[in-house]
C-alpha cells in the first residue's frame, strides 16, 4: 500500500471517530433563580432531563412564580410522557413540591390558566417555552 492511502485511510478513521464521541453533558445553563445564579438542586433537575437524549434537543424550560409570598421554581418538560414529571415545582431550596397536593394543583393550574403569572427564566429553546 503506497503512503498516499496510508494517508487517507487514517484520516478518514479520524474524521470518523471524532464524530463517535459521547455526548458531553457540560452544556453550560446559566439561571438567575432566587436571588441565586444556577443553584446546583436546578443545574442537576435540567440535565436530568436533557443528558439522556443528548445529542437531540428535549424541549425544557425554567419558570419562577412568586405566590403568598412564596417563591417557586417550575420545569417544564412538555416531551416527558410521565404526567407528573411534565411540570415539577420547587422551592428555592430545591425541596419539591409533591405532586397531586393541594399547593401542587393550585400551581398547576395558575400555570396553565395564568402562565403569565410566570416568568420565564431559561430554556434550551425558545421555540418550546
């Protein structure tokens, strides 16, 4: 074999391979939620989501609500087929709030029939928030 195919076969094998690499799930989100700056119990709810499917993008988005003055953090995740995991609340200290409770379901729906109420901090995606 002559040094020209030699050549060529090792950088197709390196194109190759550099296409093979896992998914890195270093993608940086920055979110101002709580007076914090991407507190980590956030950091860690939104990759659990989005690493999985990685490289493919699943739509989530990151919402605050101030509510008797209690301030809450939602993550919509409108792809999960879990309906509990579809929209999760949480307190600013990453305590969630338990799903199908009284609190929950008095979010839930102002988040459905009142999303403006919300504001919209971060998502991967404008065109899913």
């Amino acid at each position: 074999m002559n040094s020209g195919k030699i050549i060529l076969i090792f950088l197709i094998m390196t194109i190759s391979m550099a296409g093979c690499k896992e998914p890195s799930n270093n993608i940086d989100i920055t979110v101002n939620v709580c007076g914090e700056k991407s507190p980590a119990w956030l950091i860690n709810e939104i990759h659990s989501i989005i690493d999985p499917v990685l490289p493919n993008l699943r739509p989530v988005s990151v919402y605050s609500i101030n509510m008797n003055d209690v301030d809450y953090v939602a993550i919509y995740d409108t792809a999960n087929n879990t309906w509990e995991d579809v929209l999760r609340f949480f307190l600013c200290s990453g305590e969630s709030v338990t799903y199908d409770s009284e609190e929950y379901n008095i979010l839930l729906q102002k988040f459905y029939n009142n999303r403006e109420e919300f504001t919209l901090l971060w998502s991967n995606s404008k065109n899913f928030s």
